[in-house]
C-alpha cells in the first residue's frame, strides 16, 4: 500500500512537470506508455539531468544546473554563520539527514530556512513556500503480563526479533504507531502483529523518550484475553511475520544478556521493582546514549526519571 501511494505521489509529481514544461524526455515516454513511476522515471528528477539526445553548446558546462533559489516571503535563509542560538546546529543537522531536499507537494527543491513565526530551521520549498516539519517517531508497545499456573510464577511476553536492527534479541511487542489509532490500539496492534496474541490493555505503563533518535516509547500493561482457555499459556501466542520466537519469560529468568533494546531494558527493570514492592507505578525519564552506540548496548543513562506510584496493586 506504501508502495503504491508512493507511485501515484510520483506520477502526480510527473503529470504537474509536463504541464509545466518541466519533464524531461525520458519521463513523457515512460508515463505515456503507462508505465509506473519507478525508481527509473524519479531518477532524471532528482539528479536533474538533461533530456536523452540533447547537446550542448560549445563551451557550456556538462554539471547539471540547479534551479534559481527564490527567496520565500518571510522565511529566513540560513548559513552557517548567520544561524540564531535558539537554532541549535544539531536540529539543523537532523532537519538536514531527516527531510527530503525536494517539495512534496509541488517537486521543487527545498532550502534550510527559519520559518516566519519559528525559531528552529526547517525545509522550506522554494516555489510553493511549503515547509516541511520533521517531528519525532512513537514508539508504542504493550508488556504483556501472565501467571503461570502450573507455578504460579510471574511471566512477561517477549518476541525474538526476526529483522534488524537487533535481529535474534528479544524484545516486547511494539512498533511505531500508525495514522488514524490511539496509542493504546498501537500497542494493541503490535501485539498481534508480532506475537499473535489479543491482549486486553490494563492501563499505561511507562513513557520513555530518546532524543538522540528522536522517538519516544508509549508502553501499557496488558493480559492475554483468553487465558483461561490455555492451562500451559503456549497456544496464547505465536511468532509473527517480524518475529522468530515468542516465549513467556519467568522474572527471574529474563534473558537480561540479550535484550534488543535500551527502552525494553528500562521497562522490564522497572517493572521487576514494581513486582517486589507489590504495587504498580508510571514511569517516565529519558534515557540518554552516546552517539554511535548500538541500540541494544547497556551502556545508556535513564535521566529525568520519575515514577508515580498508581493505585494499582499487583
């Protein structure tokens, strides 16, 4: 579905440069055979070369010309030197890795710019003065709980990761939250993508940001909603397409040595804690990791922390 709505973006991008005079040879041929927009049809776009079988004039350089930069009513142009201290040169950096150098709403380049009302720098396209936003990722995610009855022992689900990044470790079942679902149906979602298992959610759990990737992690506790219907708790899961093993962890067994993430190392530590003292509590800190450091590296600091005792007794 991704895929496809990328395709119709780029046709739609193509149909509005013929019209304007702007595509080249190559792009009319392909769209007028009907062809998909491919990576084949973008690729003049972007490295804006010139249309097959022209020439140049003697003389002139073979570089491809970028198009004039226009200046966009009320937008500040950035350089290096002339950045306000309230812009700090890491958001510009991360505005520079994150965001396309072309308009997604009329194909034009974008420049880094201090939009009129703001304070950070941004894309701003230089045709249509669209600017493009680059907000942080939601992680959502759901630590399942389950009493074993055989033992009596309390267990929490984890999934074996089957894609990288931290392919083979365990995780709990989460992923970023989608358009159009609350971050309790993420959670949900996940489970069941992940896990194949239907949880009902108990209330959230922990709330943990990362900025140096900007994302931050929406957690809930939640229970298996058929869980009488399985003594052992096996049939309750399964892997999903993006998991190579499910398995209800005792506490006390948590495979602490492979975890796959520095998020589910906090909520799996706090939790145990919570467990001991007997009642639950919300937590929130940031945690915070040097750059470079692999996703599933202990070596990270929980900072800002704060956890709120609930109501809510185990």
């Amino acid at each position: 579905g991704r895929a496809s709505a990328a395709a119709r973006r780029c046709v739609g991008l193509i149909e509005g440069l013929m019209a304007e005079g702007r595509a080249t040879a190559t792009l009319s041929s392909l769209l007028a055979s009907g062809m998909s927009a491919t990576k084949t049809a973008v690729a003049p776009l972007t490295r804006r070369t010139t249309p097959c079988g022209t020439t140049r004039p003697r003389g002139t350089s073979s570089r491809p010309r970028s198009a004039p930069t226009r200046p966009v009513l009320g937008h500040r142009h950035l350089s290096t030197t002339t950045m306000s201290s309230s812009a700090s040169a890491s958001s510009m950096s991360e505005t520079h890795k994150t965001s396309t150098h072309f308009c997604d709403a009329c194909g034009s380049e974008t420049s880094v710019l201090v939009p009129e009302g703001d304070n950070r720098p941004r894309r701003v396209c230089q045709n249509c003065g669209k600017v493009h936003y680059v907000n942080p990722k939601v992680v959502v995610g759901c630590l399942v709980e389950h009493t074993c009855e055989e033992t009596g022992a309390r267990q929490v689900l984890l999934c074996r990761r089957a894609i990288d990044p931290c392919r083979g470790l365990w995780t709990l079942p989460a992923g970023f939250q989608e358009c159009g679902e609350s971050t309790s149906e993420g959670a949900a979602r996940e489970t069941r993508e992940e896990a194949n298992a239907e949880v009902s959610i108990a209330a959230p759990y922990a709330h943990l940001d990362i900025p140096a990737i900007s994302q931050t992690y929406v957690i809930f506790r939640g229970t298996f909603k058929h869980a009488s219907a399985s003594r052992s708790g096996s049939s309750l899961h399964s892997p999903g397409q993006e998991t190579l093993e499910t398995r209800l962890f005792d506490l006390e067994k948590l495979p602490h040595e492979e975890i796959a993430f520095s998020s589910v190392r906090v909520v799996l530590g706090k939790y145990a804690e919570d467990v001991r003292r007997g009642r639950y509590s919300f937590h929130h800190g940031v945690i915070e990791k040097e750059a470079g450091v692999a996703a599933s590296s202990p070596r990270f600091k929980l900072a800002q922390y704060t956890g709120l005792p609930t109501e809510h007794k185990l």
